[in-house]
C-alpha cells in the first residue's frame, strides 16, 4: 500500500476552484447525506469546509478527515488507514477522494470506509464522458432536460498529478468499483448521475451486518 502525500496546498481551494460544477458537487452531497438523516458523520477529503460548515449547521455532528494537516481537518489520517472505532459513525462522506489514490489501494479504502461505518458510505468519483442534452423551460411548468453520456472507454486515464483513475475510462467501469465495493462489505443502495453534474457519479451505500 502506497504512502501518500497532499497532492495540492490550502492555496488550492480559492475562488477558480468554486465553479458552479464545484458548487452542485455540493448540493448533491448535501442532498444525499441529509436523506440518510446520520446522527453523526465522518467526511473524509473535507476541503474547504463547505459541505462540512453546511451539515453541521443541519445538526449532524461532522467528524473531518484528511491527509492534508495544513486543511484542519479534526482527525489527519489517510483514507487506507482511518484511525476510528469499527461502527464509529452512523454514515460516511468520501466526495471525490477515491481518484487521488492509486487503484489498487482502493478496495483498502472502501474496506475502511465500510467498517467505521454502521449504516451508510456516500462515494462520489469523476466520471467524465461527453454529454448530449436538450433543455426545454415552459412557463410555470418544470424545468425539462433530456440527455445522455458517452464516457470516454477509449481512453487510458494517464496520472495528472491529482487522480490516478477515472471511472468510464478504461479498465475502470462502473460494475468493476461497485464489485470492489460489494467485496468491502458494502451494499448498493443507488448510483446516480445528474443532468446539470455529468462529470460526477455519486454511489449511496448501505454497511452489510
């Protein structure tokens, strides 16, 4: 298993990082995590407290994570080796942390991630492909976009400094990450894209007992 190092620096985070791709990769986090309604949360890659701030402004106390000191994270440990009780939280957020470690690490991670948790793990990974939509807006009636994805099977994801693996690319498929995930203990609950977030699939969990 690898050793790992923050790949960026608190810098990172600042107003280029907070696109509206960024700002929806929020809100479905958010969504997701409050529909679970966890008692107690362990986000692990918290960045710049977004999420973190929001949830726990919800009344969800929020546990952070990372391998990154200079973040603040309440806990620094890497997502391989969490530091936490087996069952210690009642869900986990893993938002876009996945990619930044090599491949063959990941069933560890998920293994991790499974055994601090007693009920939920929330995953979300690139996915990125191109995308066709038609959007159609009726006055006083709901917003209507009808689209689909190609992701890039053709290509070999090469390491950009930041993710070692794409999902979509090749050797990287969908069924491939959700069989790793059944192997950790983990159970598929939904895996879901959204029209106005393509380049994200987020995966919803439920711990096998």
């Amino acid at each position: 298993m690898a050793n790992y190092a923050p790949q960026v620096d608190k810098s990172h985070y600042g107003a280029k990082y907070r696109s509206k791709d960024r700002w929806l990769s929020y809100f479905y986090q958010l969504a997701h995590i409050q529909s679970l309604h966890p008692a107690t949360l362990l986000e692990v890659g918290p960045g710049e407290g977004i999420v973190t701030d929001a949830l726990r402004k919800g009344g969800i106390r929020v546990t952070t994570c990372d391998i990154a000191a200079d973040l603040s994270p309440d806990v620094v440990a890497s997502v391989t080796s969490l530091p936490f009780k087996d069952q210690e939280f009642d869900a986990v957020l893993a938002s876009e942390i996945l990619e930044h470690i090599k491949y063959e690490d990941v069933p560890q991670a998920l293994c991790e991630l499974a055994r601090v948790s007693s009920k939920h793990v929330v995953v979300s990974l690139p996915h990125p492909g191109w995308v066709f939509a038609v959007s159609l807006k009726v006055p006083l009636l709901p917003h209507t976009r009808v689209w689909f994805q190609i992701p890039f099977f053709w290509k070999t994801h090469r390491f950009n400094g930041e993710h070692y693996w794409e999902l979509g690319k090749r050797g990287f498929p969908v069924s491939r990450f959700i069989s790793l995930a059944r192997e950790a203990g983990l159970e598929l609950a939904k895996t879901v894209k959204y029209a106005d977030d393509p380049v994200h699939r987020f995966f919803v969990f439920s711990v096998r007992s």
